[in-house]
C-alpha cells in the first residue's frame, strides 16, 4: 500500500515540474539573461546524477567504486570521441568485467 | 497520435520552414525524431533492464514496480525509490529525495516549452509528460536549425518521445516479468551510471559546460551524505553558476564575444 502511494506521488510531483514550464510560459518567453544558465542545467545536472549513482548504489558502500569509476571514464571517452551514446557500453562493460575480475 | 493529427493556427511569420502540413510530411518528421533518437534509446535499454532486475529482485510488488516505471519516468529517481522502499525508508523521505532529483525537469521544460509557445493548452500538457535527459538533448539541438515550424516540432518531438517511451517501458517490464535473477558480476548496476555518462560526454558543448559539469559532478561526491538527495540539486545549481560565472568573467576579459561561448544555448 505504501508503495502505491509512495509511487504514484513521485509520480505526480515530477509530472508538475515537467508541465509547470509548459503551462506558465504558453505566451510568454524567459528573459534572455536566463539562456546561459538554461543552457548549463544538463551538464551540471548529469554529472551530478553521474557521481551520485556512483557512490550511491554501488555494491561496496562507503568503499570507492574503482572498476565502476573505470567503466564510466572509458564510456565517456568513447562517446566523447565517437559521439555515439551508444558506445557508452561498449566501452565501458568490457572494463567493468576486466577490472571487477582482476580487483575481487 | 491525437497529438499532431489536430489542426493547428498556421506559423506566422515563419523563417525558412520546412513545411508539414500534410499528413505524410507530419509522419516522416515523425519518423525523423524516431530515428535522430534511436542512439539515446539504445543506450537506455540496458539501464531500463537494470532497473526492472533491481525490481525484481527487491520486496517491491510487481504491480507496483510495472506501474512505476511509466508513473515516474525518470530512471535515476525511479531507481532511488525501489531501493528506498526496499530497505523500508519512511515513506515521505523516499518522495523527497526523489523529487530532489528530478528537480532538473523543471528546467529542462523550461527550455522545451519555448518550442511550443502558442499551442493550446491540451497540448501542452500532453507534450510535457516524456520531458527527459534523452528528449532534451535530441530535440534541442535539431530545433535550433530552425528549419521546422512548430508543427514540425510537435510532430518531431512525439515521434522521438514515443520510440524512447515504449522503449523505456518495454525493457523494465521485460526484466520483471521474466524475473531476471542477473549475477553481480555482470553488472547490470552499471548501465544507470553508463548511460548517463554518455549523455554527459555529449553535453559537453564549450568551457563553460564543462566547469558546470566538473563543479556538478565534484558538489555531489562532497555532498553525497546530505539528506533527501539534496545533494544532486545541490550541485546542479552549483555547477550552473560556476558555468555561469565563468562565462561572465570570460566576458568582461573581453575574449571574444559572449555568442563565441553561447553556441549551444537554449532558447
């Protein structure tokens, strides 16, 4: 029961700030001071995501993750070479196995 | 979809804009967003069958953990809640810090709803449920070419935000159905973090978005013990004012004009 409610207002409260900018700027527009800011809400926002999940829900809490920190630098590499997201995984899987088998 | 099918006001005013008033111009845009997005949705798959596994391998139902994909639709904060209420947090505080982390969307509406400025109501609201990291980093990009009126947009936009959706979806619903026991050593834990690194690499635009990206990243390390995840707003905002700062001391050197460094700005 408590999951269901528990879901469904996760669920709720994140519809409202994903609509709330669609309902309030349906005429107007921001002022054109806010376009640096807007624009650097990704970058900032992902790789705090990134660092979190990373030392968050890793399997050695407290511990520093190497293999998973070595996986994501690789994945990141490569999509910053290749520009594909999907060589993300291609990258960076073989380097989790290699190191989580060498390292435990 | 009901979305693009309703006949709009024409664009007045409109730059070169490629046309899509008929029916077969509005399914090949539609497609178009569909394909542009096709890189982003597979490097999703892994992380939705990710999480449908910690799902599934939790105390978490699987009515409830079907439902909260769609209901949430937000991978990172989906994630925190199934293994919040696994280890039975207070219910409050598993909502809490999940709306810390998604905090970023209202951002990003933001900036996706200036695309959209002048459609009805309805439509908007409907436009504004698959508002995500994916969606925005496609759509954003292909709108500044400034070759679609808003027609194209709503059509390019549904195509691409329906393809990454039943995706999402589908790939949780796989992995809990079939109750995929996945060992450790694979690591399947890795695909969020993966994911989302990718999508960081390509984010990555000029020196400014890197300061915010670097601050971002360094604020939530520093801060990974504060409550409710406050953490990732924390360090979202940090990183955009380093960003900010740093373009503003840029501009009072005098290096060049602002635009130099405003290439990748949103609307």
């Amino acid at each position: 029961m408590n999951a269901w409610i528990v879901i469904l207002a996760v669920g709720a409260g994140t519809y409202l700030f994903r609509a709330g900018m669609f309902v309030v700027l349906g005429r107007r527009s921001l002022p054109a001071w806010t376009a640096t800011p807007m624009g650097l809400v990704a970058p900032a926002a992902v790789a705090a995501l990134v660092a979190s999940l990373l030392f968050t829900s890793g399997r050695q809490v407290g511990a520093v993750p190497v293999a998973e920190l070595a996986a994501v630098a690789a994945g990141f590499l490569a999509v910053r070479y290749s520009g594909n997201v999907m060589h993300a995984f291609v990258a960076g899987m073989p380097v989790f196995w290699l190191l989580d088998a060498v390292v435990t | 979809m009901s979305v693009v099918t309703q006949s709009l006001p024409t664009e007045v005013g409109a730059r070169v804009e490629r046309s899509v008033a008929d029916r077969a111009g509005v399914r090949r845009t539609m497609l178009e967003g569909a394909r542009d997005i096709t890189p982003m949705v597979i490097g999703v798959a892994p992380f939705g069958l990710a999480i449908g596994a910690a799902i599934g391998a939790s105390s978490v139902g699987t009515a409830e953990g079907l439902a909260s994909g769609p209901a949430i639709f937000a991978g990172a904060a989906q994630l925190s809640v199934i293994q919040m209420l696994d280890s039975g947090v207070t219910p409050a505080v598993i909502v809490l810090s999940a709306l810390m982390i998604n905090a970023r969307l209202l951002l990003y509406s933001a900036s996706l709803a200036s695309w959209f400025r002048g459609s009805s109501l309805p439509q908007r609201l409907l436009l504004a449920i698959p508002v995500i990291d994916q969606l925005y980093f496609t759509c954003g990009p292909r709108f500044e070419q400034g070759d679609l009126d808003r027609r194209g947009r709503v059509a390019y936009y549904s195509g691409a935000a329906s393809f990454l959706t039943s995706t999402w979806v589908a790939t949780q619903a796989v992995a809990i159905v079939a109750g995929a026991r996945v060992p450790e050593s694979v690591g399947l834990h890795v695909a969020a973090p993966l994911a989302l690194a990718g999508l960081l690499a390509k984010s990555l635009a000029d020196g400014k978005a890197i300061a915010a990206a670097v601050c971002g990243g360094v604020v939530a390390v520093i801060g990974v013990g504060l409550p409710y995840s406050s953490a990732v707003l924390v360090a979202t905002l940090c990183g955009v004012a380093a960003g900010t700062a740093l373009d503003h001391a840029a501009a009072r050197r005098g290096e060049g004009p602002r635009s130099r460094l405003d290439g990748a700005a949103v609307r």
